[in-house]
C-alpha cells in the first residue's frame, strides 16, 4: 500500500523530491569514501552536481555519522540504483516493523491484520519517508522490536544513534518501578560507542552546526513544536507571521519543558503500566519536541497508534478521536503538497501549516489517558454450582 501510493503521487504529481532525503545520505557517504567531510554542504552539493542529481540539499547531511557510514557500499554505485536498493531495504524494514506491532494485538485475527496492514501503509508519514528516502523505516523497526521488550535497550542505542529523538525512549525504563538501570546502562553505551565516531568528523559536531540545532526554523517540512512557533512568529517562504516577533526560542524551551515533565509524570503515576505504552508515549515526546523533525519522522506515532487500537475494550470514543489525529497528519500531507497556494493569502492561514503537530499532539494525549485510566481487567466468571 506505501509503495502504491508513492507510485500514484509521482504518478500524479512528478517525480520532484523523489529520494531526496537520501540523496543527502548517499553523497556524505561517497565524501567518507573519499576520505571528506560528509558535514561540508558545498562538498556534499558539489558531489550531487556531479552526479545530475535535482534536490534540494538544504542544510546538508545532519544526523550522526554511524548512518553515513552504514550506506558507504550504496555510496559505490550510482545514486539512483542506490536509491532504489534503499527503497527496497525500507520496504523490507516496513514489513517487519508492521509484522511485529500486529503481532503485539492480543489474538490477532487475520481481518484485524489485514486493516491494519493496510492501515500502517498509508500512513501519511510511512509514505513520505518511502517516498523523500528517509531512514525512518529502518528507525521503526527497531523501535518495533523494543515494543516487543527484545533487547529494548541495544534498540533504543542503536535508533538514537540513526536519529537521536528516539533516546527519549530511554525515560520508560527511567520511570518504571523500579526503574530498569540495567537496560539504560546497556543502551546508552550502545549509544556512546556509535557515536564515537563522530570524532572522525570535523570538529566532532553534528553538521558542524550543534549550536544552531535549538534555533527558530521555519522550512515548510518542520512538524516539531519549533517549526509551530517559528512560523507563528518569523516569515517564511510559505507562510505570513500572526503573531511577528513571537520569542520562538524561549517559548520552545518552555513548551517542550512542559511537555517533558507532563509526560514523566504520566509514567511515574500510570498503574501497572505496560511496556509498550510507555515506550509509545516516550518516543512521542521526542518525535514533538526535537526542533527540526519533518512530518516524515512522525513515522514511530505507529507505536501510540497500536497501542491504543489494543486498549479499545469497548471505549470507541477513543479510536473515533485517534482517527481524528490520524485525519489530520493526511490533512497536513495535502495542505503542504499545495503549499504555494494554501498559506499565503492570509497570517491566520499559517495555523495551518501545523496540523499535523495537532494531529500528533492528540495521539500522545490519548496514549496518556490510555495509561492512567487503563481498561479493568473483567472478573473471571463464576464456577457454576454443581447439582445436587
């Protein structure tokens, strides 16, 4: 169904941002072949002109190196079979991600998986990750396996060292009772040793622009609290300020403070807490509060979205507001694919711009609900009287 539907938008649309993303990915690893700096944007842009590649490099490669160095073999053929090895290897993730959440449901049958495949599959930000070559994919599934509690602590390690969101995780083994030292220790070492390599890069920074990471942002893409706020108070390509000269940052940090010590207390305080539920509403909070997350790294909300399919137990009202917050990360797919028409005839138009932050926002509410009001457990039937 993913690949369906970023057959039918190059279809319908052109093929304009096709493979993006990776196209970022695959020139820093031809500068690590070539013994470069994969953080130089001039060099990283020089290596796509020469390889006839269109994309928009923006503010080039900026993840942690370990990534760039995973894709060096791809780096060694033209990038767009590479592209296309990529898409595969994301496909095959994908199967596997939505294979081990499906099985999480307590006696799935196969209607149940069949919807929720299909489901999982034109999810707004599964498709754009396929789509732009994002490596969210590849991020799921292994989150997909730490909600299933195999090895949740060298998962978590090793996602936080693709897209460093995902250490928010580290918070439900934190805040369980008691809490699970063991599997933060072991994860976070993980971390530090893949990040290690970071020392290889210049300066040791990421992108060599560490320092302007909690900065105002307002690309079209950034579905993260900053870009909400950057574009309510700063002008952009797109979208006109309702409110200008909104102090972004401070507000960030206020807001994402906020949230931080909401969702801590929703772990601390939730009875009996699953570990899935926890995970889900951990990598929530990262996937809204990191300053520079697109739409497409909303991808891990597939964790609050199965979690709360199987705490239902009768409480529609929660599935009818999850598919509102589902509607409104497609809806936001829509409005930015019609971005140079939607935005701009008015300031209060930019409140659009971020629905898919909304649509998020609702998930983790409901994720937090789930967890501190969980479905009771029925009461075993009474043994019938034997007969006299």
């Amino acid at each position: 169904m993913t690949l369906a539907r970023v057959v039918h938008s190059v279809a319908t649309r052109g093929s304009s941002g096709l493979f993006n993303d990776f196209y970022d990915y695959w020139a820093a690893a031809v500068l690590l072949n070539r013994g470069q700096d994969p953080y130089d944007t001039a060099a990283l842009h020089a290596v796509q002109r020469a390889a006839g590649l269109q994309s928009e490099t923006g503010g080039g490669y900026s993840y942690p190196l370990v990534f760039a160095q995973v894709l060096r073999p791809l780096a060694l053929i033209a990038a767009p079979k590479a592209a296309f090895v990529f898409m595969g290897l994301s496909l095959i993730a994908l199967v596997g991600a939505v294979a081990l959440l499906l099985g999480s449901i307590p006696q799935l049958s196969w209607p149940v998986a069949v919807v929720g495949g299909v489901a999982a599959g034109l999810f707004p930000p599964v498709i754009g990750s396929l789509y732009f070559g994002q490596a969210n994919l590849l991020v799921l599934l292994l989150l997909a396996v730490a909600y299933d509690c195999v090895a949740p602590g060298p998962m978590l390690g090793l996602a936080s060292a693709i897209k460093l969101y995902p250490v928010t995780g580290f918070l439900a083994a934190i805040t369980e009772h008691p809490p699970r030292w063991r599997r933060v220790a072991i994860g976070l070492t993980v971390l530090a040793i893949l990040l290690l390599l970071q020392l290889g890069a210049a300066g040791g920074a990421i992108g060599g622009g560490a320092g302007t990471l909690l900065g105002p942002d307002t690309y079209w893409t950034n579905e993260s609290i900053n870009g909400w706020l950057s574009r309510l108070g700063i002008a952009s390509t797109w979208t006109k300020p309702p409110f200008a000269g909104l102090p972004v940052e401070p507000l960030m940090l206020v807001g994402v403070g906020l949230l931080a010590v909401v969702t801590i207390l929703v772990l601390l305080r939730a009875p009996a807490r699953p570990w899935n539920g926890a995970l889900a509403l951990s990598i929530w909070l990262g996937v809204v509060a990191a300053p520079k997350n697109s739409l497409w790294n909303f991808t891990p909300l597939l964790l609050c979205i199965v979690f709360l399919w199987t705490s239902l137990r009768g409480r529609w009202w929660i599935g009818a507001v999850g598919l509102a917050g589902w509607l409104l990360l497609e809806l936001q797919a829509q409005l930015d694919s019609a971005r140079q028409t939607v935005y701009q005839a008015s300031p209060a138009l930019t409140w659009l711009s971020s629905v898919g932050l909304y649509g998020a926002l609702l998930l983790g509410a409901l994720t937090a609900y789930v967890l501190l009001r969980p479905v009771r457990p029925s009461p075993p039937p009474s043994l019938r009287r034997p007969s006299r």
